[in-house]
C-alpha cells in the first residue's frame, strides 16, 4: 500500500486537480498543467524511443525554460536520471560532466550548440544530441519536432524512492566538479519541507530567476508545481525583465541568490518601473546584507527568507524562521536576525554544529563549529567516488564544509568556510569576518583573507586587495583600519593588491589559488 | 544517512529549539517543552523499569490529559506500541481490546480505574496497572509517583519507520473493534500533510476538543509539538469551558467532530460569553451542515475546513482545500462547498471515487462510487485479522467504505457509507440524501433509511423515524413530503416509527440492526 516518495507524485496530483490552470509560462508561450504534462509524457515516449532505459543518465545544458522544466518530469518519469549541467560552465567542464555521468543523451539551449558541436568529438558514449529550440541543425534532434512525433504513452518506470532522481555536479572551488546523487526520497522530503515553512498554493505564481539546474532549482521545479501554482520562466536575469514579469505576471514569489537582490534592490529608478509590492523573496548561497534586505522589505514591500544549504543535501538544511518575538524588533535589529543561517526545517533532519571532535559548540554565538547534518535529504553519496562519499558523509553525518555559531536562541549562523577559518596561536579567526571589515573602507572594492604559515602563530591572516578604480590605499592603512575595529590579532598580518580574485564558474572566490600561487598572484 | 520517518524526530527537534517555550496546558498545570518532554522520558525509563520492551503494547484509557499526551512520546520512544483507548466505550470492550492487543500495561485515567477493577480478573495479561493520577490505590501504579521515582536515562529505541507505532480500534458499527496498525511512516506522512496544509507555528495554541485516543487525535499530539504550538488540554467538552479556554488561553485553533461544533454554535449566550474571533476550526467524521458553518464563520469569525479520513487511513485522506475562485463565492454558496469532503492532500496519496469493477465514475456530481486510496497513509492492516486486512485493502488498494460523487472541480463529496446505498431498480440512493430531506420535516428529530428487499425493485428504502416530542406526522404525511422534494424512487416505501435509534459507542446509528432486527424494532 506504501508508495514511493517521489517528486512525480506530485506531477500526477496537480494535473488531475489542476490540469486546466495555467501551469508554465515562456515569453509568448502559455501552457495549463494538461498542456504541459502532455508534453512531458511525450518527450519520455521519445526518450524510451531513442533507447533511453531505466538509470541511463540525460544531461541538460539549459537555462530556465519550459524545455528545461519538463525534463524534470519527462526524464525521471521514464526511469532515467537528469543531469542538469550549470551553462555558465567551460565546454571542457561540460566534457568531464557529461563523460562522467555517462550521460548518453544531451538536450542543449540554442547558446550551447556550437559548444558542444565543437567538443563533439571528447563526447564518445552521447547517442543522441537534442537541440532544445532553434531552426534545424546537422547532427541535432528537435525537441519540438520530436515531441510532436511522439505519443504521450511512454512506459511508466518502476520507481523506488532509493532510486536516483538527478545527479547535480557541484561547482568545485577546489577541484573537479562532483556528482551530487540525489534520490527521489531527498528531494521528495526536500519538496515537502519546503512547502511546510513557505507555503505555495494554487494563485501563485512564481518567477523563474533562480537557474534550475542549481541544486534542481531548490526543489522548486516540482515544489511550485505541488501547491499547483504556476511557472514562469525567466531564461536571463536581467533587473528590468524581472520587474516587468513581476508587475505583468502578477509574480507573488521568486527564489535568488544574494547577488542577484543586490542587482535589483540596486536597479535604476528606469529600470525598476513600479514595483510591485507583496513579493515573497527566498535567498540562500550567502547570508544577504542587512541593507539589502531593509531595502527589498521597506522600499519594496517584499518578504525575504534566507535558508541554507548545499547541492549535498537535497539542498535545504536550515531555514530563517520567523518567531512571533520577532515582530516586535526593529527593521535594522530584525535585519540582523534576517541575516542569519536559521535552524534546520522540519523535515530536513538533525542539524549540529560540531568541534574538532565531533562535540557540539556551546550556543553562545561566539563558539566557531561545522555543521553537519544527518536525515533524508541527505545525497546518497557523489557518484562513482566512493571516497570523496567517504569523507563527506563516512562517520554518519555530511559534513558541510561551513563553519557557523550558534547563537543563544538556538539559530545557527555561518561565518566561514571550515577550510578558510584561520586558526592563529590557538584562536579563530573567520575570515569573512575580516573580510567584511575590510570592506568597510572606503578604497576597498573586493578581499579575501587567508591564512599563510606563521612561524610563532601556525598561521596568520593575509589580504588579498583590489581596489576601486579611483581608490587609494596603502597596506599600512588597511592593517590599522582592521585593527581598529576587531580583536588585534584578526588583523591582517600583510596585505597583497590584485587587479581581480580567482572566482569559479559560479562566482565562488578561490582561496586555495590565492593560498597555493600567493608569491606568483601579479601584484597591482 | 537516511534517519527514519517518525513523529519522534518532531520531539527532538522542537525540544531543542523551543525547549524553554511553553508546551502544555492541563488546567493548572503548565510545563514547557523541556519539562514535558523530561517527564515523557522518566515515563518511557519507568515502563523499560517494568520490563516493557520493544514491540510490547501499552494500552491508556483517559480523556485529553498531559498523561495521555505524554503516552503519545513516552510509549514510541521506548520501543512499544501505544493502544489509545476510547474511553466511552464498556468495560467489555476494554478487555476485548486489551486483550485483542495483548497489552501489557494499562494507564487509565481516575474516571475508569472501578470499570477496570471490575474486569481486572479477565485480563490475565496485564502485568501493570497505572493509575494516571488520583490518590494511591491497591493494585494501582502511580503514574506521577513512577515518574518521580525514574531517571531520564530510558534505552532509545531504535526505530524503523515501518515499525508500529500506535494500534487503533475502530469502533466497530457492524462486528468487534479491528486493531488498526499505524506506523511511524504512516504518522509521520500525516503530521506533515497536515503542517502543509493547515499550517501550525510557534505560538499557535491549540485547544484539545478532539479526543487524543480519536485516530491519534488525528496525529495531533505530535502535529502541535511539531510546530513548536502549544497544547491545552481539554477532558471534557463542555461548551462554555470551551469558550473560557478559547478566551483565557488565546486558542488560535482546534479539531472537533461537527457534533461538537453543532453543540458550540447553538450554546446558549451565557455559556459562550464573549466569543474570541479567528479561531481556525478543522472538522471530520461527517459534513457539517452549512448552518453550523455560517454560524461558525459569520457570527463567531472563525473559520471551518473540512478534512476527510478514516482511523485505517492515519487518518487523513482528503481536505476541503480552498481555492482562489471560492473567494467571490456568496457565503451559503461557500458553505456548500465547505461541506465538500475535498481532495487528497499533497502527502496523503491517490484517491479516486470508483465503480464495482474498480473504475472511476464521471466528475459529474451525480455517479457513486466508492472512496479508494493508496499512499503512504494507509495503514499496515488490521492486528491479528490477516482476512480483515485482505477484504479491505486486498488489491492494492484500501477500500473506505464511504459512497461518494466528483464534482465537475475534482472535489469529492460524500454521499452514504457504500453498504447503506440502496440499490432500487438499479438506481443508486443515497440514504444520506433521504435522511437530510426528512430531518427538514419540523416533527421529525432523527431519521434513518435502510434498504429492504423488494421483489420487484431489488430494493427499496424504508424509514425509521423519531419524532420529535411536541412533534406528529404519519407515515404517508412523511412519505409524500420527500416525494414532493427528492425523485419519486428515493422517497421511502414504509416508515417505522421508533422512539430511538440504535447506535454504537461513538454514537453512529447501527444500520445492521435495523436492516436485520426491522420486524422487530419497537413501534412507538
């Protein structure tokens, strides 16, 4: 009698209550929840008919839409595992990704097909190539074309909820990508979580601007989909073209990462129109600045929610959740408590922040710890890499790499990267902490702090510098102004200027470049 | 990774973050999460002290007092099954059940301790008695004396969420209570459908109408604890107490049968008092009338959702859900939908409305059929009755009984339960409808119809009538009022004038004995 936890239960709920509503919009492109399944069911009956079986893996390269959406349907509905490749990526990377997934279809956006074509010949084991729209093309299958060619009566697979659902690559800021193998349970659990602490019904109508191949959306591909709201896609984050769909679509709520509430609380007067208040707003990735949240909230009228967690784990650990002794703080007080990592959600497990030792760190909000995390929404371990699996995951819990307080009331707080928390004469120092510190000064456009070998302290804290275009400092002034303003020996012990950081595909600083290459980073 | 579905992990979660926060009310008493939860563990410690292992029964019979809440953690957590006994039932019931279950321990409550004396010699399996509270009495182990004496210290339980959790006897309207097997997977599934649908947060307060032994009060024992809400314990259902504690302790919400509710919307002006608006109301076990829901919602500013379920389904199926265009609805148009019995929640499964042969009947108002449902709510089966467990739930499916329609939306609505429709020259009646449209008749009290066999019709409906004191009608009178308002075939053959109905324990009219016994029934 026991059914499946599987995300496409929900798909097979929504369309029988709520096939005649409006489900995905696409620029001009309309579809009801019927209109969009159909096309689903479609696209599965071609993939069984390109010999797609069940656990065979399909990669999409793709940004947000409609296309993209239904193979989170189409795909596992079939019995086969999505692979959704982050398209900001490097055609060598979309290579390893594809190579290592053994992924033996490819569906790519009009943008990646010259890529691919020109990596074609690295791509031995891919049977298929699929061109998601665009005029015909040599060596490329139409989706559309296909889906018309088709029948809705694929053969449903047998699904269990160990199967695997998706593989997610994760980014690497330290090595290569790796395969993330998350079940239909993790992200089942992770939908349902998601819908207890932020609610989504039938009316709303959510913007597309978090890209869905990151950590799948955050479950929202079927998340919307299960409280029968609609999709409406959005295929490049533009602050104009968000606040047009917001105000023209009626968009209640929308999911982004810090930097893009930077770019529209920041957006021109032009830009913006009116604003259309009564947005509900998520974010995760990094904590958002306090001036970012007072301006969406107080200018805006919107709602933000921070939750946290990794591609790892399905991806919600914690969630900022609102108490009722919040509604009496100020906005600047109730930014800060906004800005913290939160506790974890109902269903996503038991969350703790732990020593060295694998004690937990006393909740005082100055005790630095990792987090780790065990329950359902956690991977089932990095495909075909057993040992990285290991270290993750080999003592019963994920390690998440993140290191955070606990702050008296029990709310979790990230301050660093395990990796990146320097410890000098026996003291930690967070090296976002320093870094944020540093960015107060007037000259100072981007920093990163890291720690370098230290005869008498083990290590020491050093700052990577770029300056602003018409900014001016010395490495004396710098050192003084950290001084002034946190513990002594949190200040940085030398201060290297660079014309610009080493950042992944995703924006993520790399540290251990600037760790590793510190004598060969080209001094300004 | 992977940690088990249980409502446990509710208790671990909100212990840790709203320890200090206030968890139950019960009369004067008030613990905080972190002492109710201190107590549930020196219970739990207690029983293990008892030599209650993993997998025993511990049976209770109590009202809604924080002993029979803490039963709900104490009970699970050390690896025993919990046996939630309605206590309105006769002390021959206690012992069939008690026995039935082979429970090893009984907790009752003051109110039943003389009832249990009195069987004590027909439970040869019971090896501890407790007395929940009240003063020290022979043969009785005090509940609150053993907690004192206990350390916190009881062995955990390791749990699989396939592991019983709780075994619930119906109460049975045609043969002996069945012991419905729930396990934590079931319960966990439940409590989290309904967190999605009818959100609870801290600082919600909830008042205890249902009874806790009902379906595991509908899993609310760990749905309020799961959203870090408190409980107000409730015995007894006196309106004006429910109207006091509504005032005095800020309920926010509450779960009641519509008898209960029909009883606080017709409470007399003084037992109400001044009636403290926003409550959200969750009703089951059968439609309210649209009266009781005007009252409910116009006058007192509450507001009403219907949900549907059975003990066997852990228990909810269905949910009332509302929808963006039932806002422009008139509020007697509302009500009519209110009254709806709704569609499956997001967790609960599949449910369709289906035909004899198993397929389901048009969305048109007007086919029956019979409620089936699969998912990860239905429970383990009946404990001990492999043939129960393979009439009802046989073919993959858990047959509810419970005739109903679609409507053109989805919307299911009860009609009869599938054993009282009568079948007359191949057309189905509803008993239900018949029933409804001689209550509107101003002599008639109570009313039930039952098929009798008919030569030529197969079957035909037949009336049994209580009139009201001050009330007279004779039986063409009544025949020719529902001629005049229902489609001739429906209106009853015969009426039987009684003067009352039979009805079992929880107060269901028993069908089988006036089908069987109907030459027999007293004629007033």
């Amino acid at each position: 009698m026991e059914v499946p936890l599987t995300p496409l239960e929900f798909a097979r709920r929504t369309r029988r209550l709520h096939g005649h509503r409006e489900g995905v919009v696409d620029g001009a492109l309309r579809l009801s929840y019927e209109q969009f399944f159909d096309r689903c069911d479609r696209w599965s009956a071609a993939l069984q008919g390109l010999g797609v079986s069940r656990g065979d893996r399909v990669a999409t390269i793709a940004p947000n839409t409609h296309a993209q959406l239904e193979s989170f349907y189409a795909v596992p509905q079939a019995g086969a595992v999505l692979v959704p490749i982050n398209y900001r990526l490097t055609p060598d990377d979309f290579v390893y990704i594809i190579n290592h997934s053994g992924s033996t279809v490819v569906c790519a956006h009009s943008d990646y097909l010259d890529a691919l074509d020109g990596v074609r010949d690295q791509l031995p084991g891919v049977k298929h190539f699929v061109a998601f729209e665009g005029a015909p093309r040599e060596g490329w299958l139409g989706y559309d074309e296909a889906i018309s060619a088709a029948t809705p009566d694929y053969e449903p697979a047998e699904i269990s909820e160990r199967d695997l659902l998706t593989i997610n690559y994760t980014s690497g800021t330290t090595a290569r990508p790796k395969g993330v193998m998350i079940t239909h349970r993790n992200a089942y659990m992770n939908t349902v979580g998601t819908l207890v602490h932020l609610p989504i019904g039938v009316g709303e109508r959510y913007l597309w601007t978090l890209p869905m191949f990151h950590a799948n959306g955050w479950t929202y591909p079927w998340t919307v989909t299960a409280g029968g709201g609609v999709h409406v896609c959005l295929p490049k984050v533009e602050p104009s073209e968000v606040f047009r769909l917001i105000r023209e679509e009626k968009v209640s709520s929308l999911c982004a990462a810090p930097t893009v509430l930077v770019s529209l609380a920041n957006a021109s007067p032009e830009a913006r129109g009116e604003v259309r208040p009564g947005v509900r707003v998520v974010t995760a990735g990094a904590a958002p600045a306090a001036a970012t949240i007072e301006r969406l909230e107080g200018e805006f009228g919107w709602e933000v929610t921070q939750v946290y967690g990794l591609t790892e784990t399905a991806p919600f650990i914690t969630i900022c959740a609102p108490l009722p002794e919040h509604a009496d703080l100020a906005p600047a007080d109730l930014a800060v408590i906004k800005a913290r990592t939160g506790v974890e959600l109902i269903t996503s497990g038991e969350l703790r922040v732990v020593d060295e030792k694998g004690n937990e760190v006393p909740a005082d909000g100055q005790a630095l710890g990792e987090i780790v995390v065990r329950g359902n929404v956690v991977m089932d371990g990095y495909f075909e890499d057993p040992e990285a699996t290991e270290r993750a995951m080999g003592d019963g819990w994920f390690h998440s790499g993140d290191a955070a307080v606990v702050h008296p009331d029990g709310y979790a707080e990230i301050r660093d990267r395990i990796k990146d928390v320097i410890i000098s004469g026996g003291e930690n120092i967070s090296s976002i902490e320093v870094e944020g510190t540093l960015l107060r000064h007037p000259a100072v456009a981007e920093a990163a702090i890291v720690g370098l070998p230290h005869e008498k302290w083990g290590e020491s804290p050093h700052a990577f510098v770029v300056l602003r275009e018409d900014g001016e400092a010395s490495e004396a002034e710098l050192i003084a102004f950290t001084r002034d303003r946190l513990a002594h020996f949190k200040a940085p012990h030398g201060v290297t200027f660079v014309t610009e950081l080493p950042k992944t595909a995703t924006g993520k600083i790399q540290k251990f470049v600037l760790r590793s290459g510190a004598p060969n980073v080209a001094r300004q």
